[in-house]
C-alpha cells in the first residue's frame, strides 16, 4: 500500500525527505542540474530558496513537485518513497499532496474564480457533490468569497492569485509550494499575498517558496540557496 489515497503522514513525518537526491541530464557532455543534496523540511515549515537565473531552482521545483523524477537518490513525499512510484500513482501523489501557486496565476480566463477552483478537484478524488461547496470556502479563506463569480479578466493580479492560492488549498494539501508567487504583482498586491501566505503559515500549512527577491525570502522561517545546482542553507539573506 503506498499511502497515496490516505492521510498525510504524522506529525513526525517529514513533508520533504532528500537523501543525496541528485538531477543530471544525459550527455554528451552529461548536465548535472542538481548536485546530491540531503534536506529536509518538517510538517510546518516554511522555507524560502534563492538563487540566480540558471542555478537550479527550477529544476529543485520540478523535482519537489513531482514533475522531474531524480536520476539518484532518495525522494520521500510525506514518507512515501516517489521513486518507487508509476507515472500515474505519482500523479495521483502530486495532485492529493502538492497544491502549486505560480508566478503567471494560470487561470482559465473564460472561467469563473468558482470554476476554476472546482476544476482542480476533478483529479483529486473529490467526489463531485462536495466541490462547489469546498470551492467556495476556499475562496472566502482568501478573502474572496465575494468574488466567486468574477472572471479573472475582471480581477487585479492580487485577486487573480489569491484565486490560484485557493485553488491550491482546495484539495487540502500537505505542500504548498510557490515559484515565484509575487513575481507579477505590485508592492500592494504582494504584500497581500505574502500576508496571507504568513497566515496559512501560522494555521500549519507548510510552505516552501521559491524567490529571487530577497525581501520575501526573508518572511520564510529559514531560507535555502542554490547556485550551480548546489543546496545550501542559509541562516541569513544577504
């Protein structure tokens, strides 16, 4: 049984287990995109990574979201070994497991914020009766329970991610993981979403967050820093 169709796992578990998790892509000459890294990130966490255009940090994203499989090492997602997973079980783990919030939003822009959040559901096993109902709270958790029937054309790009952000919350995930979530938005607007990021933080959502801005890094617990495909910690952002 591999736990994908049940509860997360204990408090105990880690949400991210690497063990020497390494990314190289075949040659010639070989590319190692991402070096053997240990890391972990506990139930709770909230963990910010930095690092310059072409370091790695998206393919540690790829990696951590399912996307990429690892060509060494260990990867456990709420102790669930991925490697040892098919194409459709770690599908089926990414979408119970992993909420995403992106940079661009990607919403469907001919949908309501409503429809939009119910869609994400329609491949999480949730059964169709409960998805309006559970759309719709997820959306007055992000302050938008006024907004549901709006088009993302007719919202600011701080409503329109805030959107994205409930759309990843809808599924009840143990990850919430952001690339560059205030990347498109003005100082207002991303201290918004940063502000909400902060509250479900508090609630016991765990956040990793990957940013070039060292002010949002900043708001993480703790902060990872990538270059040439190297993981490091940081204890401080320069």
């Amino acid at each position: 049984m591999t736990g994908i169709e049940g509860e997360a796992g204990t408090p105990d578990t880690p949400v991210i287990e690497f063990r020497r998790v390494a990314l190289t892509y075949p040659g010639p000459p070989p590319v190692h995109a991402f070096r053997p890294c240990d890391l972990t990130v506990h139930r709770g966490d909230f963990m910010t990574v930095v690092g310059p255009s072409g370091s790695g940090k998206s393919t540690f994203l790829n990696i951590v979201g399912l996307l990429d499989a690892p060509t060494a090492g260990t990867y456990l997602l709420d102790g669930i070994e991925t490697g040892a997973l098919g194409d459709g079980d770690r599908t089926a783990l990414r979408g119970r497991r992993i909420g995403f919030v992106f940079q661009a939003f990607h919403l469907m822009p001919h949908r309501s914020a409503l429809e939009n959040v119910i869609l994400a559901m329609v491949y999480c096993g949730v059964p169709r009766t409960e998805r309006p109902d559970r759309a719709r709270a997820a959306l007055q958790r992000v302050g938008l329970g006024h907004r549901v029937h709006a088009l993302p054309s007719r919202m600011s790009g701080g409503e329109r991610q805030r959107v994205a952000i409930a759309r990843a919350l809808v599924a009840r995930p143990s990850l919430l993981l952001c690339d560059e979530p205030t990347g498109n938005l003005d100082s207002v607007n991303a201290g918004t979403v940063l502000r909400l990021l902060e509250e479900l933080h508090t609630e016991g959502m765990t956040i990793v967050l990957i940013t070039h801005d060292a002010e949002v890094a900043a708001r993480g617990l703790r902060t990872v820093a990538i270059r040439d495909g190297v993981l490091r910690e940081r204890v401080t952002v320069a």
